[in-house]
C-alpha cells in the first residue's frame, strides 16, 4: 500500500528563480506595496477633502480618486510579484491517505482517507490526477550574469474529483485510453491521489500519493 507524503503539488511551476532574482521580486513586492498603500490612502483624504475649504471640492475630489486608482494599481503589482515568487502548496494537515501502489489502465484505483482534527471532511476533495511533468528551458539572473537552467512544469492530462464529507471509501475508474505511468525524470506521464482543501486569496492546500498506472491487462 501507498501512503500519502510531501510531493511536488499538482499544476504548480517549482521555483526556477535564483535567490538574487527572488531577492529583486522580494524588494519590489514590498515596494509597489507600501507605495500603493500610501498612495490609495492619500488619495482618499484628498477626495474627502482633507486639505481644506480653500482648495476646488470637486477638483479635490476628481484627483484623489484618480490618485487612489493609481495607488491600487502599485497595489495589484505587488500582488503580481509575490505570485511571481511561486509559493508551493502546503500539505493538507490531519490527513493520511491509503492505496494501491499499482493500477492498470481501464480499471479501477481504490483510496482509503483518515481524518483527524484539526481537518474536517467538510472542505476537502479527493481526486485522481494523471500529470505531464515535463523540463522547461529558462534562464536565470545570478552574481555571475544569465545563466541556462530548467524548470519543472507540470499539466493535468486527466481528472476525477470527488467531495469528500462524511465519506472515507474511494473509488476511481481509470480511463483505458489515458497514458500509463513512464518516462524520465525530464519527461513523464505519473498518476497521484490528491486530496484537496481549497484555500481563498492562496494556493490549495493538497497532500498527494503517487500510484503507477501500467497499460491494459490483455485477455
């Protein structure tokens, strides 16, 4: 049997950037961040006409909601560069999972899921996941200039998810037609069980056990 431990996440790049360019990304985060904020802040006084009578009202009140749009824009580019930065997801806590190590294409993968607290059945969901993992050529900035390097991508050739609730028994059905596990460590086709718990204004949180599919069973 399978057991479920920390795995690269499903759909998500692995970080490719040096730690100087994710320092460079960290800096203008926080700049265009704090800029934003005091920007948008300003801006809102002076609509509410917090330099005084003496100033045009409506004047006033144009420029600092143009000002403030403009400090939310600061704010959106911070939010660009900290996604940019390429957080991986967190494993869901209070979870184990439980399957096969082998399945074969048109047949069927059985899941079984343990829940302790803090987790709730809830907000999670159980899925079957075949994956591309595939290198990416990139270049990155280090103390010595733009060097080649490659990244690992990751696409979701196919799907299956089910709501988890009150329900710990899983049973998914593997396409006959999909691809069986194989290849290399620069080009694979891998099967995993996920269990997912979707998070607001951040990245899933997940915890995956990979399985490996072999093509048909003949006769």
């Amino acid at each position: 049997m399978s057991t479920s431990g920390p795995q690269v996440p499903f759909d998500v790049e692995p970080d490719g950037l040096s730690k100087e360019d994710q320092n460079l990304m960290r800096f203008w985060e926080i700049a265009t961040g704090v800029v934003g904020t005091a920007m948008f802040l300003a801006g809102v006084w002076v609509a509410l006409g917090g330099r005084g009578p003496q100033f045009d009202r409506q004047e006033e009140a144009v420029g600092g909601v143009i000002f403030a749009l403009g400090g939310l824009l600061c704010m959106a580019g911070s939010l660009k560069f900290r996604t940019m930065r390429t957080p991986l997801r967190r494993p869901v806590a209070g979870v184990a999972v439980r399957t096969q190590e082998q399945a074969h294409l048109g047949g069927t993968v059985n899941a079984e899921l343990t829940v302790t607290p803090p987790a709730s059945g809830a907000d999670l969901e159980m899925g079957l996941l075949c994956v591309h993992r595939f290198n990416v050529a990139r270049q990155v900035t280090t103390q010595y200039g733009r060097v080649p390097t490659a990244v690992i991508k990751e696409k979701v050739l196919a799907e299956q998810w089910l709501p988890v609730g009150n329900q710990r028994q899983f049973s998914f059905a593997v396409p006959p037609d999909a691809y069986p596990s194989g290849g290399d460590a620069t080009n694979a086709c891998t099967w995993r069980v996920v269990v997912r718990q979707p998070k607001r204004f951040r990245p899933d949180a997940i915890t995956t056990v990979p399985i490996r599919v072999e093509p048909a069973q003949r006769g």
